[in-house]
C-alpha cells in the first residue's frame, strides 16, 4: 500500500507519512500484544483505503472537469 500511495501523485503526502508511520509501529510492535493490537492495524488499513481512493478520485474528477472544459475552449475556438 505504501509503494502504490508513493507511485500515485493524486495523494497527499500527509497520507504517505502517516501510513509509513503506521507501518513502523506494527513493525516495532511485540509478537506478545500484536493478537490484541491487530484490530486497530485492520481498522487504519481500511482508513489509508479510503484516503486513498478519496484523493485519487478528486484528482480524477478535476481532470475530468478540465479535458471537458478544454474540449468546450476547442470547439468554441
């Protein structure tokens, strides 16, 4: 997820740290609690999910909006 968030450029670079944070604390966490911890790892993947595909989607949409308006200049032109 990190490598596909690093490769799109329609997300936010916060989105990026907090999921290379993320991905350091479970890489910290001790094999002992991680049974009890692992929920809370589950839920934050769902999140950077859906962060992800609400960034990437305002940027598709913008893109969307701009080649529609660009195509609107060219047939007036």
């Amino acid at each position: 997820m990190i490598t596909q968030a690093e490769e799109k450029p329609c997300v936010d670079a916060e989105v990026v740290n907090g999921l290379h944070e993320t991905y350091e604390k479970l890489k910290k966490e001790p094999k002992k609690t991680l049974e009890h911890s692992l929920q809370y790892y589950i839920e934050k993947q769902y999140e950077f999910e859906e962060k992800l595909r609400k960034d990437c989607s305002k940027d598709n949409n913008q893109e969307s909006e701009n080649s529609e308006f660009a195509g609107e200049v060219s047939l007036e032109g």
